[in-house]
C-alpha cells in the first residue's frame, strides 16, 4: 500500500507545480498512474494521502477556516460529496476547485494549463464547508422538495378543518337520522376489515426461505441516516449499534441528524469519539420541525448508492446491510425498497410493552409479508427501512409535512410501480414504558395515517394507476384501521337510540367475530414465536386483556383527530432511555 500512496503523493506535488504553460504537463503525470495508484483505488486509503498531504504542505489546501470564499452551484451539493470535490470563488472571483479525490481531476478532464486551480480538502472538512454556505437553501429544499415536484402529492396542502368538519357533519348525521343504517353499515366494514386481516395473516403465515447475507463482489457505499432529537441519553447507544454492523466502515456513510439547536445532543456528542465513518448534520431551525425533513436536509450530504434510516434506539441484526444487499441483487430491479421487521428489546418490561411488541409481531411477521405477497401497497416501517437512492429520489423523498412518513412513501413508491419486500432480518427499539408516551406516540401515527388517507383521497390523477384491490388496501390498512378506532364508541352508544332488535344481535355476532379474530390471532403469532408450543401461562393469562389494549387506539385516535385540527405538522417526540433495560445497562 506505500508504493501508492507515494505515487499518488507524488501525482499531487506534481501538479502543483507543474508548469502551467505547458499544456498537457498535469495529464502526462496523470495518466502515468495506474487504477489502485488513485485515491479511492482499491490499495489506497484517500484520507491518508489528504492528510499526509496537507501536513507537510505539498499541496493549498482549505478547511472550516478559510475566509472569503464563495461556493458555487447549489444543485451539486449531492454530487460533490458523492465525488469528493467542490468548485468556489475567492474574493477576487477566481475559481479554483478543493479536492478530497484526485480521480476527479481525471473524470472531469480538469487542466492546471486552462487555468483550473486546485487545493485539498478533508472529507469532514467538505461537508461542514458546504452545510456552513448552503444550509439555508437545503432547509428550504427539504421542507418544500415534494410539495415543488407534485402539490397533490403533499400533506402541506390539504385544508384539515375542512376535511375533519365535512366528515363529522355526514358521521353525525347518519349517526342521528338513520341509525339502523349506521350500525349496518359500520357493522359491515368491521367485518369486512377482520375478514381482509385474517386472509393477509394467513398469507403472512407460510413460511419463507431465511434472508442470504452473503454478497458477490465488492460492497458499494451505504448511507445511514439517524436523526436525532434530544437524545443525549442515546447518543453513545447508537454509535454503538453502526459500529456492531458487519460491514466495511470505509464503506459507511454515516450521518447523525441532530437540530442546531437541540444544546443537549450536541453536548452529549462532544464528549464522544466519534469515528471517522461518522458525519454530524445540524439542521437549522424552520418550520416543520419533522424527521422527514431532517432526512431531506440530510440526503444532500449522502454519498452512498443505498440508505437506511434507524432511529437512536435502535439495535440492528449485525448483517442486516448484507441481507438488505443480496436481497437487491437477487431481485428484480422494480424493488426500491426492502423493510426489515421490528420489535422490541424491552418487550417483557410490563404488559403494555408485551401487548406493542405482539402487535409489531403481527404487523412486521404477518401483514407486510401478507401485503408483500399479495404485490400491493405496503405502509412501511419508520425505520430500518433500505432503499436504493435513485428510486428515493425519483419518488421526492420523503413528505416534510407528513408525520407518518413511512406509511405515505410506500404508497408513492407503488404509486411509480416500484415494490417492497421484507427481509428475515430485525431491528430492536425501546417500546413506551407508560400509557402517556404510547398515546402520545399512536395519535402522532393515527394523525399521519390522516394526512396519508386524506392525500390519497385529494390526489385522484395519481390515483388512476392504482387498481381496486390497490386502492381498497390503502382504504383499509390506513384508512379504516384509524376510522375503526373512532367509531368503536359510537357504535356502543348507538345502542341506546331507538333502533331494531336484530341491530343488538349483529353487534354481538360481530363482536364475537372479532374477539375471535384478535385471540386468534394473537395466539398463533405467540406459538410461532415459541416454535410451535403454546404460549406461557402469563403469556395465555395477559391474553384476557388483549382486546383492552385496543381501547388505547381510540383514547389515542380522539387526540390525533384534534392535533389534526389544532397543529397537523406537529412531532411527538417519544422519550428514549427510560426503560428497565436501558437503566440496567
């Protein structure tokens, strides 16, 4: 490896001082060279040939400290930290180019003898450097980048009140004036929502070959995005996890999204060591203060050719980047993304997490896989979801103003006609410990499912492309599933209105049904989490109350209905590092 880094060395001073009247002298030295002689060949380790450079002065070089110097061409922000390179003016309008990879003077065809100048530059360096001149333009792009590509596609533009009255005038009436029909009517989607459910578990049910983490050539560069917000409990967890995932870390791209502003995270971070792999992004204050736009804000400074996104609790499978990987190789290029299944760590620390972590269990386990199967839309995980970045950006991203963004981009993703799949592998997180910070967290989730069913419903020219089957899903699974909850208590009061005898009997046949349908359910996703045996004796008896945790939903629906109304854009933060296990360890 020191032969190439000399001749590379050697390649730079060369430049340097080559002559500039001379035309053609840079090139002759370049193309001396060989493939593993240039910074980012194989044998060559880029950083070092930088830094070892800028030591000893070989080369101008700039840094975070250089005055009076003007970057240009905002639009290629993503190209110059995925090239590694940044074009500026200095104070007297010329321009030179900073270099973080001498391959680029070669790909561009750039010559010292046509007046080009060149200066080094950390790879740190280049992105604080572009974030410092143009953190404002990328505020603005990842707040508004959907909403500029496709209004109807946004939740920015939908009139929330006038959705919110409009139904509740129609609920209500039908409600006061033909409560036979209600209650048919209700009856009929909860029958038809149990019936769909249990057909999609049964499809999620069969087995499937275990995900491969093997990979065939060599690994491309993997972008991972982990917003982070007053996590200063958090924050060395996370570092720990990326540094736990088997995959090369000069091939990691890590980025720790943290709010300019958020004083505790950044102080818990300072006192980190960092590794080099890893990349602070600040993103300024603006308005709305969501991790979809803070993944936006961050999409600018990624180099990688895929992205995952985990959240500061989370704690991977160690080869998830290496099953997410062979699993994009040996599927058909129309898949842009592939969703890891989640749970939680802290799932047996009372029965309120044991009843979320059988719920994820249901959901990650069984309907996506049901959904996958089926080849319709699937809402996605909020984290540990990969995608291939040029399908990300064909699609705009995520929703800034969506505070379920998962949900509405795995719409959209179907919307292009791209697919998902689901990866036998896991991420753990930490479940709410107390009912307040669950309701808090669900009617932040049901107030997206809002904002997703009313885009859906307003963007009726991209709605075309969806089939019956399609469009049902999305008016089941996001739809209905959060109106289900709304309705349950008026569907019990409904009963002390003046209605037919045979309204008391259906509400009972149905309420059967459905009991039958939640411990059915409940009860052989447990026996396949126990290979095939029956649930423990606490496992049977906390069963009982099962159906209970539901009444949550709608406690939780009710908020999310007038958060919609009163602050739509708003993000519930969940406290992370409060649980048993996190105390413990």
């Amino acid at each position: 490896m020191v032969q190439p880094i000399i001749n590379a060395a050697k390649c730079f001073s060369s430049i340097a001082n080559s002559n500039r009247s001379k035309p053609g002298g840079d090139d002759c030295i370049i193309n001396s060279l060989t493939a593993n002689d240039w910074p980012g060949g194989d044998h060559v380790d880029n950083e070092s040939i930088i830094e070892s450079l800028i030591k000893n002065r070989q080369m101008p070089f700039i840094d975070t400290h250089t005055k009076d110097i003007n970057i240009l061409h905002f639009s290629k922000i993503n190209e110059y930290c995925r090239q590694g390179y940044l074009e500026f003016q200095d104070a007297n309008g010329n321009r030179h180019y900073a270099i973080n990879n001498l391959s680029v003077i070669k790909q561009k065809g750039l010559h010292l003898s046509e007046g080009h100048k060149f200066h080094l530059i950390r790879k740190r360096d280049l992105t604080q450097i572009l974030e410092k001149h143009f953190s404002h333009k990328q505020s603005i792009w990842a707040s508004n980048h959907l909403n500029s590509l496709n209004k109807d596609a946004c939740a920015k533009g939908v009139n929330y009140i006038k959705m919110v009255t409009g139904f509740s005038v129609i609920f209500f009436a039908i409600f006061f004036l033909f409560s036979n029909l209600f209650n048919i009517v209700n009856n009929l989607l909860y029958l038809s929502q149990n019936i769909l459910k249990a057909a999609l578990f049964k499809n999620g049910f069969r087995k499937t070959d275990k995900s491969l983490a093997k990979r065939t050539g060599p690994l491309p560069i993997y972008s991972v995005l982990i917003p982070l917000y007053k996590e200063d409990i958090k924050a060395k967890f996370i570092l720990k996890s990326i540094e736990l995932l088997d995959y090369p870390k000069d091939k990691l791209d890590v980025k720790l999204i943290i709010e300019a502003d958020d004083i505790l995270t950044i102080r818990a971070l300072a006192v980190l060591d960092i590794p080099s792999y890893v990349q602070l992004i600040k993103v300024p204050y603006s308005l709305p203060r969501t991790k979809p736009k803070a993944l936006n804000y961050a999409m600018g400074f990624a180099r990688g050719e895929f992205v995952t996104i985990y959240d500061a609790e989370d704690r991977p499978d160690s080869d998830q980047l290496l099953k997410a990987l062979y699993a994009f190789e040996t599927l058909t290029d129309d898949y842009a993304c592939v969703q890891a299944k989640l749970n939680f760590y802290n799932a047996k620390e009372n029965i309120l997490t044991r009843f979320f972590s059988l719920e994820y269990r249901i959901w990650f386990e069984y309907f996506l896989k049901g959904l996958s199967f089926l080849n319709i839309p699937i809402p996605l995980g909020g984290t540990s979801n990969h995608f291939k970045i040029d399908k990300l950006k064909e699609v705009g991203y995520w929703d800034a103003y969506n505070v379920t963004e998962d949900a509405d981009l795995g719409i959209r993703l179907y919307l292009r006609g791209y697919k998902v799949h689901i990866i036998d592998s896991v991420t753990t997180e930490e479940a709410p410990v107390n009912i307040y910070d669950w309701i808090a967290q669900r009617s932040r989730w049901i107030k997206g499912y809002l904002q997703t069913i009313c885009v859906f419903m307003k963007a009726k020219k991209d709605r075309k492309v969806f089939s019956l089957q399609d469009s049902l899903s999305v008016y089941v699974f996001v739809g209905l599933s959060t109106y289900s909850f709304l309705c349950l208590p008026w569907l019990f009061t409904s009963l002390l209105l003046d209605v037919d005898p045979y309204i008391h009997y259906l509400l009972i046949l149905n309420g059967v049904l459905s009991l039958s349908y939640l411990y059915a359910t409940a009860f052989l996703a447990l026996m396949r989490e126990r290979s095939n045996k029956a649930p423990s004796l606490l496992g049977a008896a906390s069963l009982l109350l099962w159906p209970l945790y539901f009444i949550l939903h709608t406690i939780a629906s009710y908020r999310a209905i007038y958060e919609i109304v009163v602050s739509p854009f708003k993000w519930n933060k969940t406290p992370h590092g409060v649980s048993i296990d996190e105390i413990e360890e």
